[in-house]
C-alpha cells in the first residue's frame, strides 16, 4: 500500500491502518520507542539524495563546483565526527527534540553505508531507479547512470587524499 513520507507511514502504524511499514530516521527510533519492533533492516542501493547542475555550468563554473563538492565532503566529515554538532544538525532538519530519538537517529545516520566519508554518487543506485521508468519511458530505457553523474570533483579530491586525510586528523 503506498502510503507516503515517513512521518506519513509511521502515522499508519500507529492507527493500525497497516501493520508493517518501511522507516528511515528518526522515525524508526519514534517507533521504537512507542513499543514497536524492527522486523528487517534492508539497505537497497538507490540515489536518494544528489546535487544536480547542468553540464553547461559545470564547464563553465569548475572552480565553484570544486568548492562546493568539497564543502560537502567537509560537511559529512563534521557530521561524523562531532557527536554534538551533528545532533543539533538532526535537530534542526528533523525536528525532534528527544534525546533518546536524537541518540538513536544518529547512531543509524553516521555509518559508512548510509553516509561515506566519499561523497560518490552511487551507479547501481541510479540504475534501480531507471529499470522502473524504462517500462514506460524509451529515454529511460536508453540510458545509462553514467550519463547523469559528473564523478571527477570528488575522484579529484578523493585521489589527491584529501578525504583520508580530514579522517585522520585528531
């Protein structure tokens, strides 16, 4: 049954409208603590979350992009490294204030799978999301996931060491 968001999904668990939902954070740790269970914890490739720009901006704008990338790299760093910050960063986006939700949510947001330390875009996670569309769409079915990403902004400062290195800083 297609529900909507995950607040949306969790809200049908709570009035029994299903019985099971799919959940991400934080609302998986607001159903826990409300007395549910996790019953499977899956992890599918998909490219839920990208910065897009045109190829034209990029050829014409590489110094802007090469700072943004790596103001993104830098961002994540601090997320997975300073506790503190990152649960005000939960905080501010996800709106709960609980502690325990904050904790957990956290816990679930910071490991390498979920978020890497490098930023690439995921292939496999753009290919599942155009196998659905090729059924109907023939651009869909024609293309590739490497037509849509531009990988050299972070293969640069991922070559360069530049990642490893905010890692191994103390």
């Amino acid at each position: 049954m297609q529900i909507g968001t995950g607040p949306d999904r969790l809200s049908a668990l709570q009035t029994g409208k299903v019985q099971a939902a799919m959940l991400g954070a934080p609302d998986i740790s607001i159903a826990e603590k409300k007395g549910f269970y996790i019953l499977e914890s899956a992890s599918l490739p998909y490219q839920t979350v990208g910065v897009a720009t045109t190829r034209r901006f990029i050829r014409e704008h590489p110094g802007i992009v090469r700072s943004y990338i790596k103001s993104q790299i830098e961002a994540v760093h601090r997320i997975k490294t300073d506790r503190e910050m990152g649960k005000k960063v939960l905080v501010k986006y996800l709106g709960s204030q609980d502690k325990d939700i904050l904790e957990r949510a956290y816990d679930r947001t910071i490991p390498d799978d979920k978020l890497p330390p490098k930023q690439y875009p995921t292939l496999e996670g753009i290919k599942n999301i155009l196998e659905p569309l090729a059924q109907t769409d023939a651009k869909a079915k024609a293309a590739k996931p490497e037509d849509f990403v531009d990988m050299s902004f972070i293969k640069e400062l991922d070559q360069s060491g530049y990642i490893d290195s905010l890692y191994k800083k103390k």
